[in-house]
C-alpha cells in the first residue's frame, strides 16, 4: 500500500528523498524505483546495516546512501525534495517517530518540498466485542471442569479494561466514527502533538451493548496529480497495525438513537517520550452524568 502510495503520487525525476527511519530501506528502494534521484535512509538501530546490505545487494549504493544514527545527530549533506517514512505506529502516535519527521523537515527539506504521508487522521467510535469478552472474561467460570470463577473479578480489572490493540470486526463497531484529529504533516509542530484535546459526539446505530470506543487512523498521500489513502479502518482489510481498543471495564447499555458525548485528550509521557497517555471522558445522558478513564501505552 506504501509503495502503491509513493508511486501513484511521485512520478517526477531527479528529486533528493529523505527516508526517515528506513528500517530494512524498502521504502528508500521503492523511493528510487518511483524516480528518485537520490536517497538518504537514516536509522538509529543496527537496522542501518541491513539496509545497507540490502542496498548493495540490489547495486544502488550509487543512489541510496543509508546514514546510521539519530536523526537529531547524522548530517545530511544537502537539502531534499521529499521526506518519507513509515513513521505511524499503534494508535498512529506511539512510538513518537512524528518527532523525527518534524525535526527532519525543519532541517533539510527544500521550500515547496513534501512530506508523505502528507496528512493523517485520527478517529473514534463506540464499538462491542463478546467474543472478546467470552473468552477473556467469561472463560474462567469454567476451565476443563474446574470453578475458576474467582479469577473473574481480575479480569474484568486486566483484561476487559485498557488500551489493547487488536482487531475490532466490522459488526462489532456500535456507531459511525468521529474524527477526534487532523495532523498536516508538512505543517505540524511538535508542540502541538505534545498534548491535544477534541470533543466528540457519535450516535449508536444498533441496539444491545457497547463495551467502549475504538481508534484507527487513515493517512494521505497527496501528489501533485494523484491522491492515495491508507486506511486502517475496522471497514477495511486489516493492516498490521490493527485497531486500538479502549475497553472501559464495563458493560453499558446500547440504543440505536443514543447519543454519547464525549472529550479525548491525548498527551505524550514526559519520562518515556515514545508512550502516550489517553483521557476519555463520556456521557450519555446529554453531560449530566459523565465518567472518566484514563490509559497509557
């Protein structure tokens, strides 16, 4: 999808690419295959050598130069056209590689350069998973015959409450999605990810029970003739950075019609930069009556 995305939107010649957190460098490669002049890969792990390896194993290290380091420590030795990296982890900020890209543009990208993916979005919905709940849950009632019930309590506490990824059928989302954030990543500021807030409104659309909220995120590549979206909807085939669960630890009544009211605030952990901490804060009843939970991951 990556490589569909870099070459449906960047079919120009001699542009200088930055790949930013190249890891194995397929992206560098398929950099240089849509048209690439030249190629900077920069990794701060021993994932460095293999891409290099990787290089010269396919004869480009005429083209793709691959740094080992920090991005905030190695020299690039001249402004580049475009930045790419495959920088989305789960719940798109985790890992906190949005920095890094942000770094990187202020430093080395060329007025009217590119950032791709270009922009990326942020959603919520209300979702429900039995099956999930059965066998997490429910499972210790009876395991081969023997009573485990007491364990039932811990894992409501554990295991039906948290920031879980993991995969959220298309018939298990309750309601349509709510955009909680837009991030254009040729503009952004690291100040800005550092912590954001959004209200939300979403309407269930099925009767029965909701078990809490679901995240995803699509991202957008926009090239000068062509637009290409990479989407990790529950709607869609399923990417491997899953969906993001927020089990609230509870089991709420669900009707088609309700409203729930809510406000999410995302914050990234002064201590472990890479965490994030997420506080939702949801009401049914038109804000009379609100809870709260609060997640890190």
């Amino acid at each position: 999808q990556e490589s569909r995305g870099l070459g449906d939107v960047y079919k120009r010649q001699d542009k200088v690419v930055l790949d930013v957190g190249c890891g194995t460098g397929i992206l560098s490669l398929f950099a240089e295959k849509a048209g690439a002049k030249r190629v900077y890969g920069i990794d701060a792990s021993d994932m460095a050598d293999l891409a290099n390896a990787v290089v010269i194993a396919n004869k480009l290290e005429k083209k793709i130069i691959i740094l080992k380091g920090k991005v905030e420590e190695v020299t690039v030795p001249e402004k580049v056209d475009v930045i790419i990296s495959e920088r989305m982890g789960v719940f798109l900020l985790y890992e906190g590689m949005l920095n890094s890209v942000i770094f990187a543009r202020d430093k080395w990208l060329k007025p009217g350069g590119k950032v791709f993916p270009s922009e990326a979005r942020m959603h919520i919905s209300a979702f429900a998973d039995k099956d999930y709940f059965r066998q997490h849950v429910m499972y210790w009632s009876n395991v081969s015959d023997v009573d485990m019930s007491a364990i039932i309590p811990h894992a409501w506490k554990t295991l039906f409450f948290g920031m879980i990824p993991g995969v959220v059928k298309p018939d298990s989302v309750m309601s349509p999605h709510f955009t909680f954030k837009t991030i254009d990543c040729n503009k952004i500021t690291v100040e800005e990810l550092q912590k954001f807030s959004s209200d939300f409104e979403i309407t269930l659309n099925k009767t029965g029970e909701w078990h809490g909220f679901v995240s995803w995120f699509d991202v957008t590549f926009n090239g000068s003739n062509n637009t290409v979206v990479l989407s990790t909807s529950p709607q869609v085939e399923v990417t491997h950075w899953e969906h993001t669960r927020f089990f609230l630890g509870k089991i709420l009544p669900a009707k088609e019609g309700d409203k729930i009211f809510g406000t999410i605030t995302v914050q990234f952990s002064p201590k472990a930069k890479r965490n994030v901490f997420v506080t939702l804060e949801y009401s049914t009843d038109q804000g009379k009556t609100k809870s709260s939970a609060t997640f890190d991951y």
